[in-house]
C-alpha cells in the first residue's frame, strides 16, 4: 500500500507525462524511487552480556566476526552505547547493538529511555540460555511503549553440538523442541503472555528458525518497512529470492516510464544513452540485491568453503560478477535483436510528423520493461544457481 505521499508523487508523474514535462516527469520517477529505497529501518539488537548481540548483527549484514565495519565481539561487554552498524548494501537499514541489559552503566529499570526507545522499529531480545528476570523487564517495556519485541534464543548450534555428544540417541528435533519449550515456560513463568520463542545459529542462518524469525518480521513490520528489511536479508532460501524478485519487478514499469520520458525529447541518440545509464544503475541494484556482486559472491565463498570459481561456474548472465556500466549494457542491448529492431524503430520514428514522438516513448517504454523483465529472470535463476551450489556443499 503506497503512503499518502507516494500516493501525491504518482499523481504529480502523471501531470507531468501529461503537460509534456518530461524532464520534471523523469525527476518525479527518481525522487519516487529513491524514496522507496531510503525507507529507514533501524532494528535495536539487545540483551545481556554475551548473549551473541554482535555476532547476530555480523551474520545480519553478511559480515563476519573480524572484518573491516563489523560490530567487535568478545566475552567481555564491548558495547558501552547504542552503536549503529548501517548495512553495507542498503544503509536505510540500520542494525543498533545496544548495551547488555543490567549492565552497570544501563540498569533495567531506565535501559529504555537511556538507549533512545523512539527510534527503533522494533527490539531483538537475545539470550544464548534462559531468558532472565532483565529480559523480561525490558519486554514489558516495550510492550508499554507500543513497540515490538521478539525473543531470540541464540547460539542453538553450541546447545546442539553439547547434546550430540553427551547422548546416545540423539534428535535434533526433539533437543531444539526441548529448549524452545524450556525458554516459553521459563518465559511464562515471569508473566509473558503466549511467547514466541526463535532458536538461531548466528553461523547457520538458513538453519533452525531464522527464516520463521524473517517471515514473522516482515509480516508485522509496517506495509512500506517491508521491502527495507527484505533487500538487506541474507538469501538463506529460495523463496527470500522469490520474494526480492517481486519487489524489483514492481518498480519495472516506473523504470520503463522514465525511458519513455527521455524518448519524448526530440535529441536524436539522447533516449538510447539514458536507458544505458538508467539500465545500469537498476540492473546494479538487482546484482547485489541477489547477492551476485563479486564482494557478496566473494563473502559467499569464504562462508561455505564453495571455492568463488566454483559459484560463478553456474552463472549464465553476463551481467553477474561484474562491474555494470552503461557501456556494458549498451553491448547487451547490442547482442539481443529483438531490442535491436524497438531501438532502431524509434530512433526512426522520431522522424515522423505530429506522430513521431509518441511513438518514439511508446517504442522506448517496451524497450525498457522487456529488457528489464528479462534481466530480472536471468539473474534471479542465477542467484537460486548460486544458493543451490553452496548448499549443497554446506550439507
């Protein structure tokens, strides 16, 4: 559901295609994009001392413990305020590592409004055992002050590995059935109503319940958050691939509409550079949306132990583990006939009295949604190749 103001954007787009505005109509598409881009969301990761707050906030952005930007950990508390740690991707999306709860400088009772509550979207309460009398508190909290919390029992794979070892016949069902029911009635027993409890592994994230966890998040966040938190998770499934797909289909013909807008200025050449150009800065997005950037490919490799020669053996589009420039997609445009004979059409077109224009932004509008849609599909199958390569090596 679009907001009130991205209602007025539309409106104002159309009033511009209409008066013939095609410069203002083009500014009006990308102030709208990029508003949808920008939505912030800050994430407010908190809970007591060595609860695994930072490692969780590496694993989010797809980072890893140690590496240049990444949150410090340590069995110390090494958070002494609230730290916001952007995502490297998409720096809308804010992930806060907030002081353990109960720490000496942050008691419970005032941990809140020491932090700065208002700012977050919602809290991520971590405890790598039973949730404590501390993480209680600042659940009531927050319900108090109308936000969302959600309980994250992390480290389930240290709890796992201890249980495989100590028992003879061991169920990883029934072991993680069993701490999850330990932390609700744990939960219960201090006056939560009817909690949920996630069980994550900050080093295996397509394991265990991060992707319940992520489906819950998105279903509760506000409609317009939605795409924020998407685009900066991790593709730990396939469906989160679907679902990034979607999104980028959505803005397709809002993309095509600009091309179409350029296409109404009568400068012979000027529509087929601003769709290189244009073409290059979406197909860009859609590479490191899917995780097929050469440094998320590169993360990617080092994570699974897949070598990064191995994962772009299963590439098909030319446009995957490259750098996206407008010269490279003029090449791409160049080697598909079909877009070819849209460009040269209108390009000719452009000659044709009274007629000519309108036909020029109808031509160059089909051009752009076909190429992007193509795109799109070429390097979502890439990324589900990509997926299916490191997990089947990391089973």
């Amino acid at each position: 559901m679009d907001t009130p103001h991205d209602c007025k954007s539309v409106e104002e787009i159309k009033e511009a295609l209409q008066n013939n505005n095609q410069a203002l109509a083009i500014a009006k598409i990308q102030e709208y994009l990029d508003r949808q881009n920008n939505i912030p969301l800050n994430i407010a990761i908190t809970g007591e001392t060595g609860s695994g707050k930072s490692t969780f906030i590496n694993a989010f952005r797809g980072i890893k413990d140690g590496d240049a930007g990444a949150a410090p950990t340590g069995v110390r508390e090494t958070t002494k305020k609230p730290t916001p740690y952007p995502h490297p991707n998409y720096p809308n999306v804010t992930l806060w590592d907030l002081p353990g709860v109960g720490g000496r400088h942050f008691p419970a009772d005032q941990y809140l409004s020491d932090v700065g509550f208002e700012k977050f979207d919602f809290f991520i309460i971590l405890s790598d055992t039973r949730f404590r009398e501390n993480d209680v508190k600042l659940a009531r909290e927050v319900q108090r002050m109308k936000k969302k919390f959600y309980f994250v029992r992390s480290k389930i794979d240290n709890d796992l590995r201890a249980q495989k070892r100590s028992q003879r016949e061991f169920s990883e069902t029934e072991t993680k059935e069993q701490i999850r029911e330990d932390c609700i009635q744990c939960l219960q027993e201090q006056g939560i109503q009817s909690p949920q409890v996630f069980l994550v592994s900050s080093f295996e994230l397509r394991l265990h319940d991060f992707t319940l966890f992520t489906e819950t998040l998105e279903r509760e966040l506000p409609e317009h958050k939605r795409n924020a938190l998407l685009f900066a998770m991790p593709n730990i499934s396939q469906e989160i691939i679907n679902k990034k797909k979607k999104a980028f289909q959505a803005n397709i013909k809002w993309h095509a509409i600009a091309s179409a807008a350029a296409a109404g200025v009568p400068v012979p050449g000027l529509s087929v550079a601003v769709d290189a150009a244009l073409l290059a800065g979406v197909v860009t997005k859609y590479a490191v949306g899917f995780g097929l950037d050469i440094p998320s490919l590169e993360n990617l490799a080092v994570s699974t132990g897949v070598s990064l020669s191995d994962l772009t053996a299963v590439l098909t589009s030319p446009l995957a583990a490259i750098e996206i420039t407008a010269d490279l997609m003029l090449s791409v445009l160049s080697q598909c006939a079909s877009t070819i004979f849209l460009l040269a059409a209108e390009e000719g077109s452009r000659f044709i009295p009274i007629l000519g224009i309108p036909a020029a932004m109808i031509l160059s509008f089909t051009t752009t949604y076909r190429m992007l849609n193509l795109i799109l599909n070429k390097l979502a199958d890439d990324a589900q190749r990509v997926f299916e390569k490191a997990l089947d090596t990391t089973k």
